[in-house]
C-alpha cells in the first residue's frame, strides 16, 4: 500500500516535540547571545566614559548608545527598563511577549502588576540586588503576567543601567512556556515509549536502525540487538511490493515527507503483519536530516473488526431510519444523517439537546421513569412523535435498546417515519368503510327494488281498471310517484356501491360542462357567480348519460346550502398524466391519462371531522328534512365506477375544492350505446320462463307477459325451473341473477346444455349482477325495479337476439 503524505508540518508525535524542544533551545541560546552582546556594550560604553575626554569621548559614548539601541530594538527576545519599579521602555518583542500591540501600553506599569504575585517576594529581591549592588543577576526562571492575565514562564536576567540620568535596572526576558511543556511532555513520551504498545524505531540519515522499542520485538520477532545497525526493509519488507516501492518511500522521507499508510511487513518466523504506520524525517535546528522515526500499531486482528466497524457505523448514518444514541438523562450523544435530515436541526443542535424537545410525549420529567423502564425490559417499542425545529410533529415507530458498553448505560434509539403508514392505513380504513357501506347500500337497494317493483306495478294495475274519472286514480298517481322517488333514492344508492351498470359513451367534458350551465345557474341561484375554465384540448372521457350532470347538480346544491349570503361556484378542467413510478398523491390514481376536474366554492367550508365523513352515504349536517345525505356519496360512486379518483379538500370559512380525476377514453368514434326501442311489441304465444325467488316480482312479471300475448311458467327457484323445462318447450328463460342455491347465470347454462339456442334475459335489483364471464356491455340486464315498457321492450329484444 502506498503511504499518504501528511499534511501537517509534522508526522509524528516525538518528532514534534523534538522540533519544538529545539526551537526553544534555539531561542534560549539568543538570550544568552543578546546578553553577551549586552555586557560587551556595556563595558565599551563604561570604557567610553572613563578612559576618554571632550569631543572623542562624547562621540564614542553616542555611538556606542545608538549601537545599544538598535540592537535592543530588533533583539528576539523581550528588553524592558524599569525605574522606580515601573516599566520606562520595553521593545517590540517583550510588548508581544506581555500581549501588548504596541510597547506604549506597558509604559508606565508597575512591575508587580506584570510580575505573578506568586513571585512577588523573589522579584523584589532580585530588584534589590540590581539596583542597591549595581551588579547583574543571573538567568532565573519566572512566572509573569500577560496583560489578558495569563501567565507567561519567562526566563529572565536584570543589570543595572542609567536611563535618562536616572538608576534603572535592564531586564531581558524569554518566553519559556512553550519549552516547559515540552520538555515535560518529552520525559513523560520517553518514559512512555519503552512500555508503549505501539511499535517504536528510530534509525540515522542512513537508514540503519538505531534503536527498537520491546513492542517491536514482541510483534516482529527481532531483539534490539538483531536490528540496531541494520536497514528496516531488509527484515521487514514483504515481498508483496517490488524494490521500485521501497526506493519511492525512502526518496519521498529523503524530502522531508511524512508518510502514514496501512501495510504489510513481515516478522522474523516469515508471518506477515498489518500494521499502521507513520514513518518521517527527524531535522536538527539548521534543517538537516539526522535520522528518522517510525511509529508502527499491529493492526492484523482488529483490521477486520475495524472493517466491519466501519461498515457498521456507515450504514448506521445513512440508515433509512433516525438513530440516536443518548444517556440515561436522555441528553443526545448521536444522531445520524436521517435525523439531522427529518428534525432541520443540524448535527451540532441535536448532540446535547434533551430527548423530550424532539418528543413532546415524553417530558423531561419523566424521562426517569421511561429509563427505568427501558433498563428492566431491555427493549422497548412504540409510536410517539418526531416534533421537528419547524414545530411539525411526525408521526413514528420508535425502537428503544438499553446497551451497557464500557462501564457506561446507553439508550440506543431508532425512529421510523411512519406518515406513509397511517395516511395508508387511514386510506385503507376508509376505503374499507366505504366498501362496506357500499355493500350495504347495494343490498339494501336490491331488495328495495323489489318492494317498489310491486308497489309501482300493482298500483299501475289497479289504475288500469278504474275509470278515468274515479277519484282513486289520483290516489294511485301519487302512490306510484312516490314509489318512482323511492326508485330514484335505490339508483343513487347503487351509484355509491359502483352496482349501476351504465352504457357509457364519448364525452367531451367541456361541452358536457357548457350544455349545463343554464341548469347549473338555476340550481346555485342568482346570488352566486358561476365560472367556467375550460382548458383547451380537452381528452374526451367516457361517461354514462347524465352522470356528469348528475355529479355537478349534486355538487352545486352542497356549494349552494354552503354560500347562503352568495358567492363563486368554479368549474374547471385540465388534463392530467399520471406517469409510471410517479409518488403516491392525495388522489392516489393509477399511472396513466385523465381529465382533471376541479369544482370550487367559496362556502362556509367544512372542520376536519366533517371533511373525514363528506363522502359517506346518510351523513349530513343539514337539519331534518333538508338533505338526505346523498350527494357527496353519488359523486364518490360515479368516479369511482368509473375507475377515477375523488379528494375533498376543505377550509373553515374559506371554502371546499373537490377535485377529481376521470380516465381519459381510449376510444376515437362517439357513438350512443344505449337506445331503446319506440314501443315494446306484443308476443305470439311464445312460452316464457320467469325465474324468481320473490313472490310479489314473479307475479307481476307473469301478469304483464300474460297481457302482452305470452305463455308464462313460473318457477320460484332454479330446482323447479329445471322440472319445468324437462316437461315444456321453452322460448325464453327470464331470470334473476342471484337466488337461493343456484344463479340465474348457472341456470341458463345448465337449461342451455339440454336446449341449445335457448335465450336468456336476467334481472336485477342492481345492474352489478350481471352474469360471469360475460361481458357488462353485451348483457341487456333488466334492472328492478321495471315497467311495462321496459319487461316488454327487453323480452321482445331477448327474443330477437338469441343466446346471451
């Protein structure tokens, strides 16, 4: 493996002590320097004053003091002069050494306030020995004070002078703080090499091995006395690198380049090792190269561990849930990407934050008692909430571990989002409830069905045999128009359940939405505005007759009941594509292209737990006897039968939107595909079957065959129907699709198979039960309940037609 190059100035620890170690002693060695210096100006400049008279001798004394100052003035080290212990100049290096900017703030400073009070008493009498003997102390190590109050280790040394014509005593003065740690650092690391469990070698400019520390002996076989003297490579080297290599590295250390890499070496028995190593150049004070240093870790055991380690931590931070580590008081140690990503906090917010600020269900003040109880069930798992910095709250699944790693408690934490889930599950909830709705809905229409198939059928019998002036018949009239709204009610409850089957055709919305209008205007009242945004370009749909008016009436009536005091109704259509892998949305429609229709008003608006149940069937806010709770569940029904979508969205005081999503149709011709004939013909005695397990409908359906000119059998089930064809010719089965023990569509096959060509008519209560395996749009199902008209219209038909 190729070694990195640092990119520090320095590689290894020992050898930046080292540097440091020398740097100061350098430095110590110009203070030694700048006093010599000094005492060779000072008895020049005393000579000057005593051995010479006039003119000379004033231009020496003035050279030798302008000699003085310039070299006080560019000293590396720190010159001050004080006069009655108060600082009267200090040079550029001593103001930085004391923290100044500039020398002007030292003047005038007492000296014990630069002096820590600490040696106060060993200053004073230093300062005594100056100025009283005149003589010079010696180099003595001190502790001052920074002007920040820091302290500062000087190393320091005073002599007399005259300043200004005044006795002041000189000091010259080191920073010797940085030399002090240093050097107890490099006692501590020289103690600590021998019994280090890193492997230690240093060899000379050469390359040859100066000295082993007993960690290499212990992992690469060899003794201090087998190596010293000898070239690293040649008992270390691998064999899985060429020489090329080896020469590379040694060429790079003869740089001055500091190398770190992981690799192999091989120990004295011929067993390879990993180790982590940093190898780098050691430099005296001039910058020469005197040897080098190699500090090596065995790393051939833990590399896998450290490997998986590292996976380990990596998938815990790009991990698709939150994971959060935090101590028993609930303070957060970790938190990984995903937490950073669905909090908004960032990293540095979220460690030490308390748990409850991201879980408002579990308060600071009880944290104690949900530690306790994670400590004694080691895990625990539950749904609570992510309260992110925005002051959202998201919903998730929490999954709680107690861990006890390295004397120390842990609660390993991880958060799935679960919004997906429950708006899924509300989905599927609420899909479910209308599903089942919708069955009860459908059967409670069926059934209906038959009641008013008697009730209207048989009120039209009695009134056929009254005269046209008998006040009776005016009974029977609003009998049968009651009836007809019941029938009415029935065929929205089947839209609901998606049981109405329709014979659809191709509809242009926008001239669907244009032709109703005027119909629309009415509805909503002169008081409120009606819009309409037609898109242009608009795909045709396919649409039974009717049910886009039947779906805007509705929808018109809710926005007018909304906007008492008046307002806006808007309709507005658009295309849409829904485009594979697309994200699920509100609407939650299949891939796919539809036509958008928007219907907006500006009402009163709906709570939320009112908007939650708009599209049940019987719900409704409206006061008794003003709403039957229909007309959300009829515009719900039809798109859904349609295969479309539907979404309610609704603001207090602002409004409702109802936005809806139809299939665009895949056919190009439009065409109507339900006609019915002008006038039901009359039958010439063919016999017909009628199969039906309610009495009442049996009945009518015989009767009104009967006038019409046919033979009638009747058959309560499919057992009786069986009996009778064996003993009779039969021209045509009519049937119900559901009954006891057998279909109607089982029956006709099962009648089918003894009478080939034998055609069959079915009825319903719901068009839904349309016979398997044919298909919707080749059925004439007669749906319950049916007149005259419409029974004869459909036999005649059945008849003409021939097999279903």
């Amino acid at each position: 493996m190729q070694p990195e190059g640092n990119d520090g100035p320095r590689g290894a620890p020992i050898d930046r002590l080292l540097a440091r170690v020398e740097t100061l002693e350098r430095r110590n060695a110009e203070l030694e320097e700048a006093l010599r210096v000094e005492r060779g100006l000072r008895a020049e400049m005393a000579a000057t004053q005593d051995g010479a008279t006039g003119a000379p001798r004033t231009e020496g004394l003035q050279h030798s003091e302008d000699r003085y100052r310039e070299l006080v003035e560019l000293a590396p080290v720190g010159i001050l002069i004080h006069v009655d212990h108060r600082v009267a100049f200090i040079n550029a290096e001593g103001a930085r050494i004391l923290g100044a900017t500039a020398p002007q703030q030292l003047v005038g400073r007492a000296m014990f306030d630069i002096i820590d009070p600490r040696d106060h008493q060993m200053a004073a009498a230093r300062m005594k020995q100056v100025v009283s003997g005149r003589t010079r102390t010696t180099i003595a190590p001190s502790t001052w004070r920074r002007l920040d109050g820091c302290p500062v280790h000087c190393e320091v040394a005073g002599s007399p002078v005259v300043y200004e014509g005044r006795p002041a005593s000189q000091v010259v003065f080191v920073d010797m703080s940085e030399r002090r740690q240093a050097q107890e650092e490099l006692a501590k690391l020289r103690a600590a090499v021998e019994s280090s469990g890193e492997i230690v070698f240093l060899t000379d400019r050469d390359g040859l091995i100066t000295y082993v520390n007993p960690e290499f002996t212990r992992v690469y076989g060899w003794s201090s006395g087998e190596t010293v003297g000898r070239v690293t490579p040649r008992i270390l080297k691998s064999g899985q690198a060429p020489d090329e290599y080896y020469a590379g590295l040694w060429r790079r250390l003869l740089d001055k380049e500091f190398l770190r890499a992981e690799y192999p070496n091989r120990t004295k028995d011929g067993r390879l090792v990993w180790v982590d190593g940093s190898a780098g150049p050691i430099v005296d004070g001039g910058g020469e190269i005197v040897g080098f240093l190699a500090v090596q870790r065995d790393v051939t055991e833990s590399r896998k561990r450290d490997q998986l380690l590292e996976l380990t931590q990596h998938c815990v931070e790009h991990a698709g849930d939150m994971v959060l580590w935090l101590d028993p008081t609930g303070l957060i140690l970790y938190a990984n990407e995903k937490a950073v990503e669905v909090g908004g906090y960032s990293r540095d917010e979220l460690i030490g934050m308390h748990a409850s600020v991201l879980d408002p269900n579990f308060p600071e003040a009880s944290w104690a008692d949900a530690w306790t109880h994670l400590k004694t069930h080691r895990t625990m798992r539950l749904e609570s909430s992510y309260r992110t910095k925005d002051g959202r709250d998201v919903p998730v699944e929490i999954t709680a571990n107690y861990v006890a790693f390295g004397g120390h408690e842990y609660n390993f934490a991880s958060a799935r989002d679960i919004s997906e889930r429950r708006a899924l599950s509300a989905q599927l909830e609420h899909a479910q409830k209308m599903e089942a709705v919708g069955r009860l809905a459908g059967g409670v229409a069926h059934d209906f069905n038959n009641v008013l198939a008697a009730i209207l059928n048989f009120s039209e019998f009695l009134s056929e045999g009254l005269p046209q002036a008998d006040p009776l018949r005016a009974d029977l009239e609003q009998i049968q128009a009651a009836a007809r709204r019941g029938a009415t009610i029935a065929r929205q409850l089947l839209v609901f359940s998606r049981k109405d089957m329709v014979r659809p055709e191709i509809v242009d919305l926008n001239a669907a939405v244009s032709e109703l209008e005027e119909l629309l205007r009415r509805l909503l009242g002169e008081d409120v505005k009606l819009v309409t945004l037609p898109a242009p370009g608009l795909w045709p749909v396919e649409l039974g007759p009717g049910q886009m008016g039947q779906i805007l009436a509705n929808l018109a009536v809710n926005a007018r009941d909304a906007m008492p005091h008046g307002g806006q109704f808007v309709i507005a259509t658009e295309n849409h594509v829904v485009p594979e892998g697309a994200p699920r949305t509100p609407l939650g429609a299949a891939p796919g292209r539809y036509v958008r229709v928007q219907v907006q008003d500006s009402g009163c608006g709906m709570t939320p737990d009112v908007a939650a149940h708009a599209f049940e069937p019987f719900f409704t806010t409206k006061a008794a006897g003003l709403g039957t709770g229909l007309g959300l569940s009829i515009v719900y029904g039809i798109v859904k039968q349609l295969g479309g979508e539907v979404t309610l969205h609704s603001v207090p005081g602002v409004g409702t939107t109802i936005e809806m999503l139809v299939p665009a149709a895949t056919r190009e011709v439009t065409q109507a595909l339900l006609a019915s004939p002008p006038s039901p013909p009359t039958g010439t005695g063919q016999t017909i079957l009628v199969v039906e397990d309610d009495e009442a409908v049996r009945a009518i359906a015989a009767r009104i065959l009967l006038r019409a000119g046919y033979r009638v059998e009747q058959a309560a089930n499919a057992g009786e129907a069986i009996l009778i064809c064996e003993r009779n010719a039969i021209d045509l089965l009519l049937s119900d699709v559901v009954m006891p023990t057998m279909s109607g569509r089982d029956l006709a096959a099962r009648l089918q198979r003894d009478r080939p060509g034998l055609p069959a008519l079915f009825m319903s209560g719901y068009a839904g039960d349309a016979p398997a395996g044919v298909p919707k749009d080749q059925v004439e199902l007669l749906q319950k309940p049916f007149s005259r008209e419409q029974l004869l219209a459909s036999v005649a038909a059945a008849l003409q037609r021939g097999v279903v």
